[in-house]
C-alpha cells in the first residue's frame, strides 16, 4: 500500500494519497477512523485482483482520481494538498486539476 502512495507522492509534488477503509461521499470528508495506516496490505482492501494499473495524469481532476481509484482498483482514497507545512483534504476543490492542486500547493510554500 505504502508504494501507492509513495509513487502518487513522486509523480504529483505536493500532494499526497490517504487510503481508507471505507468510500466517503462526493463533496464530503472521510472520517478519519476508516483512514488506513499502513500495515494492511493492498490485497486485503480490495477484491480487485492484482496487479493492476491505474493511467492518472496531471490534467486529471481529483474527483476523477478517486473516482478511477474506486472504480478501477476498489480503493476508497482521498487526495490531500499540502498547504504551507499542513495537509488538508481537498474537499472544497475536488473539481480542481492535479496540476492545479500541485500549483496552489507550491504558491502557499513560497509566500
């Protein structure tokens, strides 16, 4: 699971992928009790068979990405922006491009 992450992580500076064990709704949080921490393995969080491969790209919007994560690979994920030194869900703009996340994220480091 951690290579989810840490490969989304790579290829999208200043964002980052959270993994729960639960779906939350469009436009809302998910709770932070079904957040998944890392020592479930990936085959234990889906049905989907592995491996599998994900096509996500910059021009993507978040909504897409959950959605395609959810659809595709049965993972309930959450894409989260980093803001100065705090990560925040990106709830209220999840109709915001990857490339636009990662540019709101590098504007609030260099103010």
């Amino acid at each position: 699971m951690l290579d989810v992450k840490h490969l989304f992580t790579d290829m999208f500076k200043g964002l980052k992928l959270e993994l729960f064990k639960k779906a939350h709704e469009e436009g809302e949080s998910s709770s932070a009790k079904m957040r998944v921490f890392g020592t479930e393995a990936v085959s234990d969080l889906t049905a989907v068979a592995l491996p599998l491969q994900l096509n996500i790209n910059a021009d993507m919007t978040v909504a897409e990405v959950e959605t395609a994560f959810e659809e595709q690979a049965g993972l309930h994920v959450q894409v989260f922006r980093k803001m100065r030194n705090i990560w925040i869900e990106t709830v209220q703009t999840d109709n915001y491009s990857l490339s636009k996340q990662i540019e709101i994220s590098l504007s609030s480091t260099s103010s």
